[in-house]
C-alpha cells in the first residue's frame, strides 16, 4: 500500500503529519465531516453501535476515536467502560467537551496516545472499534498486531471505513467527487488545505473490501465479513480474536 501522507513537502513521518493535521482542522472536523458525506456518516456509526451493542461487551476501546462521536455512541450499549484513543491532543480535547456536556465522564475516558503503541495490557477489551481511521495508521500491519493484542480472546473487532465503488455508475461518480467537489468543500471549511486532498488520496489507495479481510486474517483475526455501505462509499468489516 502507497504511504501517502498530508504534507509532501515535508520531512516528518506520516505519525507525526497525521497528528499534526488532526491538531490543525480539529475545530473544523466534525462540521466538515457532516457536509462531505451528506451526513450519512452518523447512519452509518448508528450500524456499527448496533452490531457492538448485539456483543454485550462490558469494555470497549474506541481507536483513532478523534472528537469522540462514536466512543459517544457506543454509550448506548450496557458497557461499564469506554475508551477513546486517538494520537492528536486537539481533537481529544473537543471531544472531552461532547463528553462533559453529555454527562458521559464517568462511562468514557479519552487518552491520548499511538495505536501503533498502545498503553494497553495484553487481552483487555471486550470489543474494539475504529471509525474512520485505519487509513491513517502509518504501518497498518503493526496497529492491526496492536489491536490483536489489547483485544480478548472471543473478543470482536469492528472498522467502519471508507472504501471505493466497483459498479458502473457510482464509481464513475465517487471518482468525480472526491477528485473535483471534495477538495474544493476542504478549501471552503477549513485553514488546511492539505489535509482534506489527503484524506481523498489516502481513501483511494487503502486496501478495501477482500484486500483488508485477508490482512485481517494475516495478524489473525477470524469470523472476518465485510459489509460494503451506501453503494460501496464506505465499509464496516467485522471480526474477532
């Protein structure tokens, strides 16, 4: 898979570049997030919280978990503890916002750190979920090991991400989209205009659909499905340890 990354010119890692794009728009986020997916990203968390809700899990860890909207979600489902990790200090601090308004401080904890790394004890978690952001880890191998290795046996894994349309015309039309009318959204709403043409070309060269199934079997995962939403733009793939 190609390393694309925010910033092409320059000489920090993705790791870094990631982090410090996130910092950048956070304040932009989740309006933006709203506008380029014509809000059809909250139906889509509302399946993913569904899906986890049917698990019963009594610990959850929420990856990449940015202003928290789906760590927030997941408050729906009877677990004791949620927690969302994400590498980007600004983004956290809007979502402990969400989440003192919401009167959440005592069910979800927000931490920041790398999901490469995880502060983490081996079999931890009853089910862990990642919205939005594998793309992002710089060496998706190594978040994926980290993942297996903080999630419990019989545990369940579940990523919602943004994939790409295979049937003629909906390719035709998200490849127009996301070259032509989502960059120019980015420049209207936010200061960065790098960062939303990353997170276009990052969603186009990420493996997608049977390609991230059969990594998810690599790290050893099992009970790997795929569940391709609104015509193929986005995909939730469920899993287990």
């Amino acid at each position: 898979m190609s390393k694309v990354k925010p910033y092409k010119n320059s000489d920090l890692g993705k790791k870094e570049q990631v982090t410090q794009m996130f910092d950048t728009i956070s304040k932009d986020y989740d309006g933006l997030n709203r506008v380029i997916s014509f809000g059809i990203d909250i139906k889509w968390r509302k399946k993913v919280v569904k899906m986890v809700k049917d698990l019963n899990p009594d610990t959850i860890l929420d990856i990449a978990t940015g202003t928290g909207d789906l760590a927030i979600n997941l408050a729906e489902t009877n677990a004791s503890k949620i927690i969302g990790l994400d590498i980007s200090s600004g983004m956290l601090e809007i979502g402990k916002e969400k989440i003192k308004k919401k009167n959440l401080d005592s069910k979800i904890e927000m931490v920041l750190g790398d999901s490469e790394n995880m502060p983490f004890e081996d079999d931890t978690f009853d089910a862990i979920t990642v919205a939005f952001g594998v793309r992002n880890f710089e060496t998706l191998e190594n978040g994926l090991k980290e993942i297996h290795r903080v999630l419990k046996p019989g545990g369940s894994f579940v990523i919602l991400e943004t994939s790409v349309p295979t049937k003629t015309p909906y390719k035709q039309g998200y490849n127009f989209y996301t070259k032509n009318i989502l960059p120019l959204i980015g420049k209207a709403f936010s200061k960065d205009r790098s960062a939303y043409k990353y997170l276009c070309e990052s969603a186009s060269v990420f493996p997608y659909g049977e390609a991230l199934n059969n990594i998810l079997r690599k790290i050893g995962f099992i009970n790997v499905e795929d569940f391709p939403q609104t015509m193929g733009v986005a995909t939730i793939y469920k899993s287990s340890k």
